[in-house]
C-alpha cells in the first residue's frame, strides 16, 4: 500500500497524505487536487475505489470511420475525456469495411437509451448522401453533433477545420521555398472536406502562383484516404512533374514518400511533401512530415460543449414550444503549418517543369 501511494502521489505530484485522504473520501480536498489524484489512479492501471466510482449521468455515442487513421483515436480521446469530466460515459461506436453501417450503428445507440450521438467523417461529409437520416434521428428526441463534414440540408451544430485556410497555407509554404509546380492529392471528390480542399488549393495557386483554375486542375489527383491510396496518387503526380505534394492525410502523405523512394526520389532534396492532420507520432517519421495540424483538441472539446448544449435544450421545459433551431450553425477552426523535416527548396531546374 505504501509503494501504490507513492507511485499515485508522483503521479499527481502531490503528498502521500494528499492521495490517502482522496482515496479514503475525507473532506478538505480541492477538487483539481482530487481529480489529479484520480486520474494518476487511472494512468497507473489501478482499480478506483468503489466509494469514488462516478455515477454516469448518461450514455454518449461517438460514431467514427476506421481506427487506422491516427486521427480518428486522438480525436475520440480527446471527445472521451471531455465527456469523461462532464460525468457521461462515451459508447465508442466504428464502422468497419463490411461490418455495421452508420445508420446500424446509430440505431444501435438509440436502443440504448443515449443521451446523444457525436458523429465524425460521416454520411454527413457525404454530398451523396441522403441526409433524411438525421431529420429521422433528431425525430427521435436524440440530440447530435456532426464533426469533419457539413450540409445545409441538416439542422445541427457542426465542428469543422478550415480545410481552404489549410491548403494556402501549404502551398503558401511550399512557394515560398520556390515550388512552382505542386500537386495535391486527396480522396473522392463527393466529400465536402475534399471539395473545400481543393477550393483552397486553387485560390492558394492563383494567389501566389498566378495559375488560373483550369491549370490547377491538372495537379490534383482524387485517390482513398490510406497510404496506398497516397501513394498512387502521388506517382501519378510525379509523372506530371510535381516537385512538391500536398496530401490530404498523414497517411497519403507517408505513401507520397513511399512513391517517391521507388521512383528514386529523396525526400525532401528532390521532392517535398506536405501532410494533414499531425497525427500522433508523426513527428518521428524518416522525415519527420511537415504538416498542417488539425485542431483536434480545440475540435474535440467544442464537439462536446455543442452536444452538451443540444442535450439541454432537448430536456428543458420549454423545448417543445420552442421556435424551430436555425438549419445548421458550424464551427470552423483554423489549422496550423508545422514545418518539419519534410519540404525544402525546390531543386534546380525542377520548378517550372511541364508547366
């Protein structure tokens, strides 16, 4: 017992005594000085307490495309502590290739009695998609957040990165090191984040390059969001003489790199590469990747504040007189250039290549 206290009380940097009296419910404890001490319990792989288990105050689905994107976990770690804190329990809910669809899961969660559903790059990212889905689910009392995509046609808090921001920012960078002929690489064209990237790509074009759409056009190339689909895009992209591609993911970006070593290319003395997302670990790639870093913790947290907000209006007394919600409201956050090991100048004689 004397070693767990210890190994708790550096933990929280605080005093054995101070982890004793937290551990035994006495009084006299500041409630961040508590929840520190709790936490350590939880980093350390103890069991808490029965006396200090939390009640839940409900149920919270989190819905997300794959886990193989690092993305995707970080962001549900972050929605997870914030619900965590605010005393909900979140359901984490993933769609898998062949398994459950959203709209199995989501009636999945709404069997279970949740008090809300966050959903991320979902059908509502989908510009085919029918978006009826989420009149039906707000039809059933059940509050919702959508992340990483965005319809007019949905009447619901959105939580966005300013993907057009994210790509001037990229090619501003990669002009400043004097590509000219940049390429950019992303998945299929029906998803708004990819259309709001490529509006971005080609203003970042026509503002610091003078390229005119129509010419930009030729530099983009559609592919999956995995590395394999990153790497094809980017052969593709070299073959038309790019010295430089900006990738819709960390993992297109890590298959860019992969294509540019089997052309034998290096990285970034003869070409550069750009990411999206700084997933975590990214930093510690063979180049570190320079990147545009996606506000995940600000994104995560305004997700559950959003919900959190849907959730008590949809328990208030006057909820259901209330005037009709305005049809969407979304929150854009602005991403972040993080210049690493990836991009340098352009090579010699590279930069006005097939243009």
């Amino acid at each position: 017992m004397t070693a767990r206290l210890a190994d708790i009380a550096a933990q929280a940097g605080v005093s054995e005594a101070t982890v004793s009296r937290v551990l035994n419910g006495k009084p006299g404890v500041a409630t961040g000085t508590r929840e520190s001490v709790l936490a350590a319990l939880d980093v350390l792989g103890y069991e808490r307490p029965v006396r200090l288990r939390q009640r839940s105050a409900g149920l919270v689905g989190l819905i997300t495309p794959e886990l193989e994107n690092p993305i995707f976990p970080a962001l549900a770690q972050v929605i997870g502590q914030a619900l965590t804190r605010q005393g909900y329990t979140p359901v984490l809910a993933t769609q898998t290739p062949g398994g459950s669809t959203e709209d199995e899961l989501t009636e999945m969660l709404v069997d279970r009695g949740v008090a809300g559903i966050i959903f991320v790059s979902g059908l509502h990212a989908d510009t085919t998609a029918d978006m009826s889905r989420y009149d039906q689910l707000r039809g059933h009392g059940v509050p919702f957040v959508l992340v990483d995509g965005f319809s007019p046609k949905v009447r619901a808090p959105f939580i966005s990165p300013d993907d057009r921001a994210a790509m001037v920012l990229a090619v501003t960078h990669l002009h400043s090191l004097g590509h000219t002929r940049i390429g950019l690489a992303l998945g299929p064209k029906r998803f708004v984040p990819v259309l709001r990237k490529i509006e971005g790509f080609q203003r970042g074009m026509a503002e610091q390059l003078a390229v005119p759409a129509a010419e930009s056009a030729e530099l983009i190339q559609h592919s999956l969001y995995t590395l394999e689909g990153g790497q094809a895009a980017a052969a593709a992209l070299i073959e038309r003489g790019c010295t430089a591609v900006v990738c819709a993911s960390d993992m297109m970006a890590l298959g860019a790199i992969r294509a540019a070593r089997q052309q034998g290319l290096r990285v970034p003395e003869d070409i550069s590469v750009v990411g999206f997302d700084d997933s975590p670990l990214i930093a510690f790639t063979d180049p570190p990747l320079t990147t545009i870093r996606k506000p995940v913790q600000s994104m995560g947290q305004a997700a559950v504040r959003a919900l959190l907000e849907e959730i008590g209006e949809a328990h208030s007394p006057d909820a259901a007189g209330a005037a009709p919600a305005p049809l969407y409201s979304e929150f854009v956050f602005l991403p972040e250039l993080v210049v690493r090991g990836s991009t340098a100048s352009v090579p010699g004689g590279r930069g006005s290549a097939k243009k």
